[in-house]
C-alpha cells in the first residue's frame, strides 16, 4: 500500500489573507493527500522545522502580495539548512506572470498562479511528489 502524501502548507511574511490557501488545503484533502497547516506569518526557518519535523513530502507556499521572490529564497535557504531538498516546493496565488520563470529558476518546482485549475495542482503533487523523494512505489 502506498503512502498517503503529506503536504504542509503555509504563508511566510505579513500576508494574512488565508481564504485560499484554507481553500487549497481543502481540496488536497478531498484528493487524498494529508495537510498540515501551519498558517499566516510564518518565517522560512518555522515552515522548514515543521516540514521537517512533519516528515512532508511537499511545501505549499500562497503569496498575495508582491514578495514572493525574495521570501521563495529564504523558503530555498532554509530546506537546503534542514537537508529539504527532496522535497517538492509549490507556490501559489496572486503571481505576477513574470516572477513564474524567476523563481522555478531558482528552484521552486512548480509555480501554480490564481485560476490554476485545482485538479491540475493535485495531479502534479500526486505524479512528483514521491519521485521527488525517491518514493515511488516499485
């Protein structure tokens, strides 16, 4: 039997706004996956502790306002800080179309901008999520 994915979701910084990112968690969990929400203004450091200590297999960032890029870096610092790195990190929300290539070049996995439909971020966990962590079923 195959393990239940985890997905830890968060927002770094000043941004309260939560309905979509509530919204988001949802949904993955009526598509099968575990959340663990950790909520609004977190730091970087706090989402990579509690992926760690969580055991995710995915961390799930939503912007609303304009500092994706630069709280993404810190978000990339810190899973390198907590040896991360096998595990997928997503990003959502009001995203300017011209950050998207930015911050999957710095290495964010997948970049899902308001209106993605929600079925589209579900199957991508669903299909990287355990390759990523060298999981897959055999």
């Amino acid at each position: 039997m195959t393990e239940t994915i985890r997905v830890l979701l968060g927002k770094i910084g000043l941004d309260g706004h939560d309905r979509g990112i509530r919204m988001v968690a949802a949904w993955l969990r009526e598509g099968g996956t575990e959340v663990i929400y950790v909520g609004t203004h977190q730091t970087a450091e706090r989402i990579a502790r509690a992926a760690s200590d969580e055991d995710a297999d995915v961390i799930g960032l939503s912007f609303q306002g304009a500092d994706q890029v630069p709280l993404c870096q810190q978000m990339l610092e810190q899973m390198e800080a907590y040896s991360l790195q096998d595990r997928l990190l997503i990003v959502g929300g009001n995203i300017p179309r011209g950050d998207i290539d930015v911050l999957k070049e710095m290495g964010v996995d997948m970049v899902f901008p308001s209106g993605t439909p929600m079925s589209t971020s579900v199957a991508y966990i669903q299909e990287n999520a355990r390759r990523k962590r060298g999981k897959e079923a055999k």
